[in-house]
C-alpha cells in the first residue's frame, strides 16, 4: 500500500515541532537553576520563586530563639489592686488581705518573654532587638538543634531598639551574612524567620513594601515595609533576601495591622552593631540645634522656590552649631558637601560623625549662603536659660498673648524659651478665622523677631487696615508655620 501525505498539513507540523523543541529546551535552561527558586532575567524582573526550601534550610540554623525572665518588683500594678480588698476599708477580710497583700508583702513577679535572634559570628555573637532583652534577669538562646544555652548583654542600643547579646558555645556556630538594604528595591521577596507566637522557627514570604519608613518610634526611624507575616515573638529575626542574606531586623509591627512589619535596615544596623560589639555602647555626634523640614508655608515665607535643606528651629547654648555661629532660622543646606533635604537627613549624617571630627556646614541666611566649621560633640540634651517676669496683653486681632518664660516652656513640654506666646484666642475674631490658636509662638511678624509683647504690637501697629500681618510662629508637635491675618 502507499502513504498518502496531504501537503496541508505540512505547515501544521512543523509549527508542532517548534513548539516541542522550545517546551524543551526551556527545561533544559530551568534545570540550571537551583530548585528553591527560578530568577528571570527579562528586563531585571524576579517572578515568584518556585520554593523557598533551601533558602530556609540554608538560613535557619543561625536563627535562634531568645527566651527571656523579667522580674518585676511588687507584682506590678495588678498585684496592688488586689491589697485593697473587694469592700474597701470597711472589708472585715482586710486583715487577711494586708497579711498577704500589704506594702510589707508585696511578692515579686517573674514576667517570661519570647524574642528571635540570629548568629553573625562563630564565636557566639547574636543580634536581636533591645526589647527582647531590656531589663532582663536571664536570658536563654535555644537553636535549632534544641541545644539550649545561658547569654549575656553585650551592648544595647535604646534609640534604635538594636541589641547584642552573646552564647559560649564551643563549638563552631553557623553565620548569616549581612547584605545591602540599599540595594533591595521596593517589590522584591523577602523571607523572615523567627519565633512567633514562640513557635520555633517559622518561615515566612512576601516582598518589600515601602523603604525609609517613618513610624515615630525614634529620631532615627528609616525602617523596611513588608508584608511578609511578622508576629509577636519574631522581634530580633532576621528579614533575608533571596541570597541568603540578611537586609534588615524585624523589628515592629501595628497593632491590628495585617500585612504590614517593620525591619531596621542592615546598612544601619551594622555601624552600631561593630560599636556595640567593640565598646559595649553606641556613641553618637551631636550638632545641638532643634530642626524641622522646611513646609510649603515657610518656603513661601522665605522664598524658597525649592524646598530643600532642614530648617533649623532652635540651637541649644554653648553646643557646636551655637560655637560655630549657626542660628534659628538658618537653613541647613549640606554637610561636607553631601546635600541634605530632610531632618532624617541631617540627623542620619550627624550622628554617623565621629565625636571631635570637624565637619563644614553650609546654610542659607537671609538670601545669602554661608559656611561653618562645626567641631561634633558627643550627644547630649542640656540646656540654660533665663528667667523672665511674663506679661499679658490683648489686642485689636482677638488674641491674647504673653511673654515666654522658662516656666511656661516646661509647663507645657516647650523647646521654645524666646517668643510671645498666644494665651488665648477670641470666637469670631480674625485670629481664630486665620487659623491662631492657643499656645502658639509667635516668633516673627513680617520678618521682624518678636521677644516682647512690646514687639508685637509695635509691628501691629505699622500695618494699614485692609493690609496682611505675616506671622511666623512655633506650633507644638507641628515646628514652625506662618499664619497670615487680614488687618
């Protein structure tokens, strides 16, 4: 018999080979690969790993689990109630609960912790949280092995919610490595692993969320987003990235929130680890000036046409800046040379300077950039003002304002000691519809420095109805804001 061939379907099957031969050699290229995950490189983008096994098989031996006792003297606040009795004085169990409840009797309690924590060096050296280990009587390292080891506090950061804590072990501990949180980018997978809700060694994934987060838990916030699950118990974890490397410390999350951890990035964390790790503390430069970050309203105010620089807001006597000539109001534009444009900034820089290291400040005043060599002192927060006899006035605008003095300053948790503060604010009047309120500092009016009652109203009194009054003023929690009124 003949095979007939139908030449129609010739195309047909060519194309069915091109396609089998494709399917195949693309196995072949993934088989390259290693199985915990399939990188593609098509313009830099990483698609979802295939498996997170071996990086976790990889990476959990150096992480540990950190259990802590606390003891807290008197019981606490709940063990006192309970001395009071259920029927107050007239409780003819009172003395029974005196005996056992009263001032004399008071028991302690031991309060037990959880926490993570992962190895950085053979010799036993393990970075956690500050939290984790605060005030703790003892604290115990359990690996992964279960081999269970007493440590001790190296050194503890508060400011950065950072600790180091050490294992004497004997023998050779495995290490995860530190990598660059400068250069994750915000959609690439992480894993963290820790100890929630204390149970051991769980692995979680997600990607980075947000970078230089701010979450007001210190003047040095520049926290890691993520979404990978973070819980009670995974403080001091280590948050890794596809290399095995560790990119930040899991360190904090909202209360509620789901999908939503915070981790100190590593490229932080490793200047105050090696400080911690070298002289058990962390030294820091001061500058000694109060700063803010320069708002659209006092761009506007100054004539800024771009808001860049930090806005200084207040320099503390007999610190650097105050040695070095630096005062309120100049705008801090850079430091050696490298710009700064935010307060985070500028705190960053400073505090990386070495304690006695001179360092070239340059500033806006006036329209007018200036440079000064400032001499960096340790951190410190001291102050010396004096005292002044404040007195009251009320004006044509509907506010009420007085003199500043040191005690008003600390009676309300002031920074600011010089200005006329706002006593108080009439209903309906042009004060209150421009937005003045109550304790608000008024500082300048149309550019002229207000420290007496006497000054306001001189420059009051040189505005025409119909004309606008330009304050620039100190509001608590918010820095400096100008506020404009209509005459």
């Amino acid at each position: 018999m003949k095979s007939i061939t139908n030449t129609k379907d010739i195309p047909r099957r060519k194309a069915f080979m091109v396609v089998v031969l494709l399917a195949a050699g693309l196995l072949a290229v993934s088989s390259l690969y290693p199985a915990s995950y399939v990188e593609a490189k098509t313009d830099n983008i990483q698609v979802t790993p295939q498996s997170f096994s071996s990086l976790a098989e990889k990476a959990s031996p150096s992480v540990v689990n950190i259990r802590t006792v606390k003891t807290i003297k008197g019981g606490g606040r709940v063990f006192r109630n309970f001395k009071k009795g259920p029927f107050g004085e007239d409780d003819p169990m009172r003395d029974f609960f005196d005996r056992f409840f009263g001032e004399n009797r008071q028991h302690d309690f031991k309060q037990r912790s959880l926490g993570s924590g992962f190895i950085i060096d053979k010799e036993g050296y393990i970075v956690t949280n500050n939290h984790v280990v605060e005030n703790a009587d003892k604290i115990e390292v359990l690996l992964k092995d279960e081999k269970k080891f007493d440590a001790k506090i190296v050194g503890r950061d508060v400011s950065t919610d950072l600790a180091l804590i050490k294992i004497k072990s004997g023998r050779n501990l495995p290490v995860l490595k530190f990598g660059d949180s400068d250069a994750i980018k915000v959609g690439q997978w992480v894993v963290a692993i820790g100890n929630p809700f204390g149970l051991e060694h769980t692995i979680t994934a997600g990607i980075i969320s947000a970078k230089g987060r701010v979450i007001g838990s210190g003047p040095y916030d520049d926290f890691l987003q993520t979404d990978a699950s973070i819980n009670p118990g995974n403080s001091g974890g280590p948050l890794i990235n596809m290399k095995g490397e560790v990119v930040g410390i899991n360190t904090a999350i909202i209360a509620g929130g789901q999908g939503i951890g915070f981790a100190i990035p590593v490229n932080l964390a490793k200047g105050i680890i090696d400080q911690l790790k070298n002289r058990g503390e962390v030294t820091r430069g001061w500058l000694g000036v109060g700063i803010q970050d320069i708002s659209d309203e006092v761009a506007e105010y100054y004539g800024i046409e771009e808001k860049i620089g930090v806005l200084v807001t207040e320099v503390f006597s007999g610190d650097p800046a105050d040695m070095a000539g630096i005062k309120p109001k100049d705008i801090i534009l850079s430091v050696n040379g490298k710009k700064v444009s935010t307060a985070r900034e500028l705190t960053g820089v400073i505090a990386d300077t070495g304690v006695g290291d001179a360092v070239k400040i340059k500033v806006l005043r006036n329209g007018t950039t200036k440079t000064f060599k400032v001499k960096i002192a340790k951190r410190e927060d001291a102050r010396v003002s004096a005292r002044r006899t404040p007195k009251e006035h009320k004006d044509e605008l509907g506010i009420r304002v007085t003199e500043l003095t040191p005690e008003i300053a600390r009676r309300f948790n002031m920074k600011e000691t010089e200005g006329v503060i706002v006593a108080g604010v009439e209903p309906g009047s042009k004060a209150e519809e421009s937005g003045l309120s109550v304790h608000d500092i008024i500082k300048e009016v149309n550019h002229r420095n207000i420290t007496t009652v006497n000054d306001l109203n001189k420059e009051i009194s040189k505005t025409k109805d119909g004309e606008t009054i330009n304050m620039f003023i100190w509001r608590m929690n918010r820095g400096f804001l100008v506020i404009k009124i209509t005459k």
